[in-house]
C-alpha cells in the first residue's frame, strides 16, 4: 500500500547511522532507514564507547542496536576517546554518503565548542549531513523553544530553589562571621539575577524575590525567626529588590526571545541550504518528490502525502513517520479536500476553517502558470508552531521551484529533441532524393534507350543493359526495405519473436543476393547454433544488408564467411570479410543513421548510411546487438547475438 519513490540513479547509496543510548536514538535509525529503501543502498550502524566500557553496554544501547539490525543495518561498535575523528575517519573509510545522528543540546553557559553536526560538515563536505532532533523538541533544537509563555516548568522551581537554598547557606555563613547585614543582602539580590537570568519566564525572578524577602527577613532580621520588620529602611530594600527582579527577568526574556529568533532564522538556514543542495543534485520529478517529503518527515515527524496532478485519483506517494500506515479507507473519506486543494490552489483539511476535522492538512504545490500536486501533512491534532508553519512554506516553496526548473528543463530538452528530429527528417528526405536520384537516372537512361535502339542494338548490349536495369532495381529494393524498417522500428519498435532455425534463415538470406556472388560465401555453422528467438524475416535483412557490404567493399577475389556458433546461452552468428577493414575512428559511428566511412556520402558506392543503422535497430529491439571488429591479419567482423532456444520433439 505505501508507494515511496525510489532514487532514479545507479551510484550506490551508503547510509551511516550514529547510534547512542538515547531513547531517542530509535527516532534517528527510523529517518535513516527510510533511505535503506533507494536501489542499491546499504547501512552501517555504529556506536562509540569510550576505550574499556565496549563489553557492557547499557540496556537501552543494546535495544537501540537490536532496533537498527532489525530494520536492515550493519552493526560496528567502535573504541574511541575522540567521536569527532572517529566518526570522520570512519565515514570516509566506507564513503558514506548520508550520514544520520541526534541532535545533542550544547552547554548554556561558559562553552565556545561548537556542536557535532557543525564539526562533522566541516570535516565531511561530500557527506549530507541529517540531524534529527529529540521528539520532546519539537524537530527544533533546544534553544529555539519559545520562552514568552508560562508553562508549568518542575525544573525551572527546583532551580529557583536551590539558587536561593545555596544563596541562603553562604548567608549563614557571612552572618556568623559578623560581618554587615549589606554583604547578606547583595548576595540574595545576585541569586535573585541569577534566577532570573537562568529561568524561562518573569514569574521565577519574582518568585526569588519573595523568597529573599522571606527568607531574609526570617533569619537575619530581628527579631530572628519570625517575619516581623521593625525598621522601614528594609521596605525600600526589599521594593527595590522587586522591581530588580522585575526589570531583569524581562531584560533576560528578551535576550533570550532574541537569540531564539536568531537560532531559528539559523537553524531555518541551514535547513533550506540543505534542501536546496539535495534538490540541486536532483535529476528528475520523482527524485524531488522523494528529497521534499523525506526532509518534512525528518523535520516535522509527521507522515506526509504526495499527489501529483496528473494522478490525483490515483494513490498517492506516501512517506510514514515512524511506523504508521495508510488506510484506503482514509484517501476515500478525505478526497473531496485534495480535489478542492487542486482547483482553488489553496489549504484545506486539520487547522484550516474548511473540513477541520479531518485528519491531514492538504497543500496545493504550484507556481503562477502551472499546478505540480496536492501535499498532505497528518496533524495529529497538533497545530504547527510559528516557527514550524514559516519552514514548512519555505520548503515548499523551493518544492515548487525545483519541480519548474525541472519542467522547464524538460521542455527545453523536448525541444531540442524536436529540433533535432526535424534536422534529421529533412537530412532524410535530402539524402534519399540526392541518393535515389542516381540509380532512378540509370534505370530511365537505359529504358530509354533500350526503348528508341532496340532494333540496332546488339544482343551483347542490351543484356548488358538488362543487367543494369536489374542492377539498379535491385539496389532500389534493398534501400526501401532498409527505409520502411527504419520508419516502421522507429513508431513501433515491438516485434513478434519465434523459435527459428539460425540455418533457415541464414539460407534465406542468401537467396537475396545476386547469384553471381554466391560463390564467394562460405558458411560455417556450429551443430550447438541450431534455434534462436527472433524475428525471421528482420534478421534475415540484418544478414542480407551485412553480406551486401561485404561483397561490395572487398576485393573480387576474396571470400565472405557466415559462421555461427553458441556461446552461454547465445547464438552469436557473424559476418567475416577480408577486405581493408574500418578505422578505429569510425567504428563508434558506423552504426549512426547517415554516417559512412569518410564521413561522406558516395554515389559511386550507392551508400546511403542507412543499412548499419537499421542493423543496429532491428537488434535492439530483439533485445540484444551487434558489434564490428577486427578480422586479423585484415577485413572486418560484424557480429549479432541472438537468445538461443532450444525445441522439444516430445
């Protein structure tokens, strides 16, 4: 039921997957193995574990490892203080071609290191690099979540208090030395900074702030353990300290909505950098389908739909997130949005005001002049964050521009074939009128002749006339066999294949041609060549056309073999001449339409370029060809191969 669309390229495609003993880590093999699915791909799963703990991995590593062998990988567990060369060297090593880890968070404060997924671009430039991020961060690094909203956060309290609790101890500790309640005091206000700073939203600096006052005035204010305050000074103090707490907690939110929007705008960078190269290197429609949808399930976890226009009643691409199906039942029910998503070019489905309560968000992909398809994207009942709903339609936008450049590039490429084509017909229909122009000519002349002096014309001449006329006929013949083969091939190029008798049909060639040549021909046929499949009547001209050029372009006096012999499941039947041969540089065009040794038409050869050309045709569409050789010490070999067959007599 699910149809994902595979790469359309014969280069192989190696996938290597980084594996830790994150939970998450099972997210990361599921995105990597979706690339298991192109021809000729393969994978490599590896761990790095720091020299000595090898032998006893944890449990949840050994889970993820069985996970990845499970889906098609190949297992390497690697020994390394050093993940960065590790992973290089190792890539490199088995040229890897996509490379697959988690996103790992780097430390708030006091690091200048810069994350893996950085490091290893640097180090891999050949290399894509995917990184998948942990579902609990919405495919968005750590750092990108917003702050502004209030959320119950657990973290954010235990923090807060254990601030305040470690600003509290060093308090005691001041008090006891006698020293002025005004350290006591700047040491609770720099805990209250810190947890401002430190925490995602106002209410915890305000929160620190009571907790100074509070505690403040419980331990070190007389009277001492209770929260009476007998000198107003101390109001001011904690007043002050309020609004401190006040103005920094939105100076820090703000920093931090600041550097959130920054990560974003980066992280949406890189992103379409790397969609944009992926689509780059992309050489056909369904290769950018694939690259698109397999970028919006990494990013967005969630499965998507493809429906091109031309098949929107047809089933769709589908690419899963995780292990999640498609149902028949579903394409039926929800159908009436995409036709509504094709005709209006617009969205419908979940989280649009038009069939809400369906189940995937359907997109019209399309530029001003052409639609491409209909995207859908299950929600889950999830709207998309800000942030998700500005990447999404900037990936779809290149989308669109990947599938018109390639449109277009189509279309130039059909025109240029058409231009090509029409170049042809007219050389065609150019070299037909200048090469049948000849032997028409001979055949009036002599008829002609024979015609007004007949009666004083003697017997010798006119027979010698008659040879002539047939001469010339007969050459007429074989060139329009060898047209309507080429105009026949070219509109259909199916044939009826049966079992044929290679000694038959080689016996039928001979009978077409001239009988005074006859002698010349030696066959050879080996007891092993005795049935192939073919088309009799078309290899029969393949052999006349063969043995024609061999008579014509050797010597008088030197013989023309026909052997044929079997050869691993071939007949491999080929014509020997011992005549000057071809030049190496004309061997790969001899079969071209047109072309003839010299690159120049001869009107004393009579040769139009066509008959190679056709041999070449009818063997393609036997499925199988025809080379030229070498004859030593000189002449030519052309050779055809043929599927043998074998007949039962029972």
């Amino acid at each position: 039921m699910e149809r994902i669309k595979d790469e359309e390229n014969n280069r192989n495609t190696m996938i290597l997957l980084c594996l830790s003993q994150s939970p998450s880590s099972k997210r990361v093999t599921q995105a990597a193995a979706e690339f298991l699915r192109i021809p000729d791909s393969s994978g490599i799963a590896i761990t790095i574990s720091p020299p000595g703990t090898l032998s006893s991995p944890s449990r949840q590593l050994s889970e993820n490892i069985a996970y990845a062998k499970s889906l098609g990988f190949e297992f390497h567990a690697l020994e390394s203080d050093d993940i960065l060369v590790s992973i290089t060297e190792f890539a490199k090593r088995i040229r890897a071609s996509h490379l697959f880890l988690g996103y790992t968070a780097p430390p708030v404060f006091f690091s200048t290191k810069r994350p893996l997924s950085e490091r290893l671009t640097g180090a891999l430039p050949g290399v894509t690099i995917h990184v998948i991020p942990d579902e609990r961060s919405s495919a968005i690094p750590t750092m990108q979540k917003k702050t502004g909203k209030l959320t119950p956060n657990f973290h954010d309290l235990i923090l807060v208090l254990s601030i305040m609790a470690a600003a509290t101890f060093m308090c005691v500790w001041i008090d006891q030395s006698r020293y002025s309640n005004a350290n006591i005091i700047t040491i609770y206000i720099l805990a209250v900074l810190i947890a401002s700073l430190w925490t995602s939203h106002q209410i915890y600096g305000i929160m620190a702030a009571v907790l100074y006052i509070l505690l403040f005035n419980f331990l070190f204010i007389d009277p001492r353990f209770t929260l009476l305050v007998y000198d107003p000074e101390y109001l001011m103090t904690y007043f002050v300290t309020v609004i401190a707490a006040l103005i920094t907690s939105s100076l820090a939110v703000r920093v931090k909505n600041i550097a959130r929007r920054s990560a974003e705008n980066a992280y949406q960078a890189k992103v379409l950098l790397d969609t944009s190269n992926q689509l780059e290197r992309a050489d056909s429609p369904s290769e950018i389908i694939r690259i698109t949808c397999i970028q919006l399930v990494t990013l967005l976890n969630r499965s998507i739909l493809f429906f091109p226009s031309d098949q929107i009643d047809e089933e769709p691409f589908y690419y899963p997130s995780g292990t999640s199906t498609l149902s028949l039942d579903f394409l039926k029910k929800e159908h009436d949005a995409v036709l509504w998503v094709k005709e209006h070019r617009h969205y419908a489905g979940a989280g649009t005001s038009r069939w809400p309560d369906y189940t995937r968000q359907y997109l019209s992909i399309h530029t001003d002049d052409y639609s491409y398809g209909i995207i859908g994207i299950e929600m889950g009942n999830k709207p998309f964050t800000e942030f998700e709903n500005m990447i999404l339609h900037s990936i779809l936008h290149e989308f669109a521009m990947a599938l018109e450049n390639e449109r277009i590039d189509e279309e130039r490429q059909q025109a240029e074939i058409n231009a090509e084509n029409e170049r042809m017909r007219a050389s065609f229909l150019r070299s037909i009128s200048h090469d049948l122009r000849t032997p028409l000519t001979s055949i009036y002349g002599n008829a002609s002749n024979l015609a007004v002096n007949e009666s004083i014309l003697s017997k010798e001449d006119r027979n010698r006339i008659y040879s002539d006329i047939k001469e010339d006929a007969s050459w007429l013949v074989e060139e329009m066999e060898n047209i309507l083969s080429v105009t026949k091939l070219e509109s259909d190029p199916h044939i009826h294949l049966s079992v044929e008798s290679v000694e038959d049909v080689i016996e039928e060639s001979l009978r077409h041609i001239n009988s005074t040549f006859l002698p010349r021909i030696h066959v050879n046929l080996d007891d092993s060549a005795s049935f192939a499949e073919m088309d009799p009547k078309l290899i029969s001209q393949v052999l006349v056309n063969l043995l024609s050029n061999a008579i014509k372009y050797t010597p008088e006096d030197t013989p023309v073999e026909i052997t044929a012999q079997k050869k691993s499941g071939m007949i491999e039947i080929s014509v020997k001449d011992q005549g000057n041969g071809i030049p190496d540089s004309d061997k790969a065009h001899i079969f071209d339409l047109f072309y003839t040794s010299g690159k120049s038409h001869s009107d004393s050869s009579r040769s139009m370029g066509i008959g190679l050309n056709v041999c070449r045709m009818i063997m393609q569409a036997h499925g199988t060809s025809i080379t030229v050789s070498d004859n030593i010490p000189h002449g030519c070999i052309f050779t055809l191969t043929l599927h043998a067959k074998e007949i039962s007599y029972e």
